[in-house]
C-alpha cells in the first residue's frame, strides 16, 4: 500500500518503488526511506508537528471546486430568525418559510440587492410545502387552515384544499396526489395527526380519503416512489414503510427519536432530521443500514426541515435558529467533528462494501489537481505539497497515529488526530482523503480512494 503501511517490510516497499517507477513524486513521497531527521523527531512530539503543520498550511490554499470536496456541515446562510420548511424551487432557488414572520420566500445567500423577497404580501404560517407536478408551490397555510397554491408564473396566491387544522406537511406521489398529514391538536408532540390522499384538477381539490388517523405527534411523510409512503413522526420512535393500498406499516428505522422531517430518493435512500441533538439520518431502506451524516447542527437546537439539492447529491436543512446548511448524502470518508485548537478533529470511514479492509489516510494543504493513483483512473484528492509528505511518512509521526488501520465487518471506521491550542491555526485549511484496500498485496486496481474532506479550523 502506497500510504504508510504500518510494518517493517523493506522488500515489500523496494518492490512497491519499483512498481510505482515513472509515477513522479508520489513514489519517492511514499518511500519509507524519505523519512528526515525531523520527521523522527516528530514521533516525539506532537508539538513539533503542529509547527510544521502550520507552516505548511500557511501556503496558499486553493479552494478545489474541480474536485469532490465536503466541508463539514457547511453553513449556506443564517437568517435572523426561525427557518421552518425548505423547498428547492422550479429554477434552483431556495425557497423557506420563516414562521415569526410569517412568511414564505426565496432566500439567495450570495445577492448583493434581496437576500430575501417574499413570494406574496399575504401572511403565511408555513409548516409545509412543495412544489406540485403543474410546477406550482402548494403552501400549508396555519392561518388559513388551507392549503394555498403559488404560482411562480402570475404570481397568484389561491386556495387549493382547505378544512384542515394545522397542515403539518403535504407531499405529492409520482401519479400526481397530494398527501396532507393534518395535525389535529396543537399539541405537536403527543396530538394525532391524519393523513389524507388529495386528488386535484387544475390545481383544487376534486375529492379526498382518509388513509389514516390518530398519528402520534406531528407527523412527515416522504414519496418512497415505489407506491409506498415513509411516514415519521414527533411521537413515534421508528419510520414505517406506509403501503396505503394494502393499509400497511412496516418498520424501516428504529430508534428515530422526535423525527422533523423526512425525504426520500429514487435509490431507496430516506434522509430524516430530528429535533433531537439536530441529526440528519441516512437510512437505507433496503438494507436498513442507518448512517447518522450530520449531528448537533445549530449547536443541538434542532434540525427543521430537508430538502434534495439541485444535483441529488446533497441535502439543504434547516435548523430553527435560522441556519441553513448543506450536507452531502453519499460520503466514504466524513468529518464528524469540528476542528477545533486544542481538540480532537475525527473522521468516518463508511464503506459498507469493503469490510474488514484497511485504510491509510492522508492529509495535505492543498487539493488542485490531485494525485492519480498508479495503475488505475482513480485520484487521490490531495495534492503532494509539504505536508502530504509529512503527513505520509513512514513510520508514522505521532500526529498521525491514527491514519492506518482497519474498518470492521459493517466497513465503519473513525480516526482523529489532535489539534494543538495554537491561536495561530485558526481559520487555516487543509484537506484529508486516503485509500482502502484489501490487504497490503491487493492489486492497485483493487484499492478504493475516497473523497476529500475540507477541513477549516476554529
């Protein structure tokens, strides 16, 4: 393995030299010959390698847009005041309602003249919405106690469905029905919530059925896109698979405590957010493997509402302090927690096709191009700056103790390094990626890079 691996094999790294022959500098980084009279020193100390960190991380940083980078749980944007349901709209926008207001509108972080314009000047108390297959935004409107239809084209703000209580979260299936799940009681946490299925004709209700009733606790649904539903709730503990033909519930998720909201894509993958220590869950209906991809956002306050990104590849989530951030749904490796002088910095491994493998991560100060991994189309998503070639060097520095090791049978893994309390390291960034392969022998074809991580410190 072309990282650090953790033995004493000078023949097995002769012949690695030889393999890599003609691969530039990645060969003569990875060498455990290239090993200075510093780096030994660095396996004494761990202060001495957060000088050298720094220092290498005081070179200029580019951002590397071209490459499959993830901040962790960046922050899209803070609005001063409660952020409550997030819609991506028909052009990309991002669409919120802000609930102290009571209002609804599309929210562009990045604008030099209306970060924020209202889609009308009616009050709305939006605790749901969603774009409609006509293209049109269906609001849950608690003023109203109606659900009210926006049309981006006029402008127009009209009554599609109405008789409801507190319309907690309405939805539309691939056939084109709008589901409501109706709080009945004000009490969101142990009041039964209804689901009816809504037909529509030009945008209004032509008829209505009750799927079911007396849901414990304000309740969101998500189009499994297979007939099915996925139904979570405040009151409930588990997400079910809802087959409203067959009036069936079957358990996907257990333990899924004060559940806020609930997406689904065409993969079979539900992404949950709790008001609970504000998590963003991963579950794979399939296999019922459950990934937490994000914890604490808005400092535990709460996780609001999710909503896919443009792309699929992402979610943007809402916290009720008024945060918005965006977490990526498929990652190998992720940063779990934030980089903080003096503190632990620790990172995910999740791969659940490669149990019981190894791994042999990497960090550097730069991430522009990359590094192709010899013998195959993979990059590694590092640059071999300065401290690459620390970060990489055999014997490990005591730094970086943790950056070989093994994934156990469900190809989970977690590994850090410490941070020293350094003042000077804060606002630096650096960036971690690594491989995983099999056994040291594996064919490079066989090895598997991961995904960068941006990592900034604070």
């Amino acid at each position: 393995m072309i990282l650090s691996i953790p033995d004493h094999d000078w023949g097995y790294w002769r012949s690695l030299n030889r393999i890599l022959i003609g691969t530039g500098s990645w060969g003569l980084l990875c060498s455990p010959f290239n090993v200075t009279r510093v780096d030994r020193m660095l396996d004494r100390s761990i202060l001495i390698a957060a000088l050298i960190i720094g220092a290498a991380m005081c070179m200029p940083v580019a951002l590397a847009q071209s490459l499959d980078i993830s901040d962790y749980q960046p922050l899209v944007g803070v609005l001063p005041d409660t952020v409550d349901d997030i819609v991506i709209g028909p052009n990309g926008e991002i669409i919120l309602s802000r609930v102290d207001i009571q209002e609804v509108g599309i929210y562009d972080p990045n604008s030099t003249t209306a970060v924020w314009t209202p889609l009308s000047t009616q009050p709305l108390l939006a605790l749901s919405m969603e774009l409609g297959p006509d293209g049109a935004l269906y609001i849950g409107d608690s003023i109203t106690h109606t659900i009210v239809r926006y049309d981006f084209v006029t402008g127009l703000l009209t009554t599609s469905s109405l008789g409801y209580f507190i319309p907690i979260d309405v939805i539309f299936d691939q056939s084109g029905s709008m589901y409501v799940a109706d709080l009945t009681s004000s009490n969101f946490f142990t009041g039964g919530t209804d689901l009816w299925r809504v037909e529509l004709v030009n945008g209004i209700e032509v008829s209505r059925l009750l799927l079911a009733s007396g849901i414990p606790g304000a309740t969101d649904v998500a189009d499994g896109m297979n007939g099915k539903l996925y139904i979570g709730a405040l009151g409930l503990t588990s997400i079910y698979e809802y087959d409203p033909i067959a009036d069936t519930a079957v358990s996907v998720a257990n333990n899924c405590f004060l559940v806020s909201d609930i997406v689904a894509t065409e993969s079979g993958v539900i992404l949950a957010s709790t008001i609970y220590n504000g998590d963003v869950t991963k579950i794979n209906a399939n296999t019922g493997q459950i990934e937490v991809i994000a914890s604490a956002l808005g400092d535990g306050s709460g996780a609001e509402d999710i909503a896919i990104d443009v792309g699929g590849k992402s979610v943007l989530v809402t916290v009720n302090t008024g945060e918005i951030h965006r977490i990526a749904i498929e990652r190998l490796l992720r940063q779990v927690t934030p980089a903080e002088v003096g503190a632990r910095v620790e990172w995910r491994l999740n791969a659940p096709a490669q149990p019981n493998w190894q791994f042999a991560m990497a960090i550097a100060s730069t991430a522009n191009s990359g590094i192709l991994i010899p013998g195959t189309m993979q990059v590694l998503p590092l640059d071999s700056d300065a401290l690459f070639n620390l970060s990489i060097t055999f014997p490990r520095p005591l730094a970086f103790a943790e950056f070989n090791g093994n994934l156990n049978a469900d190809g989970l893994a977690v590994f850090g390094m410490l941070l020293p309390n350094a003042p000077f390291l804060v606002g630096m960034t650096f960036y971690a990626a690594g491989v995983l392969y099999s056994s040291p022998t594996a064919l490079a074809e066989d090895w598997v890079a991961t995904n960068g991580t941006r990592v900034v410190i604070e």
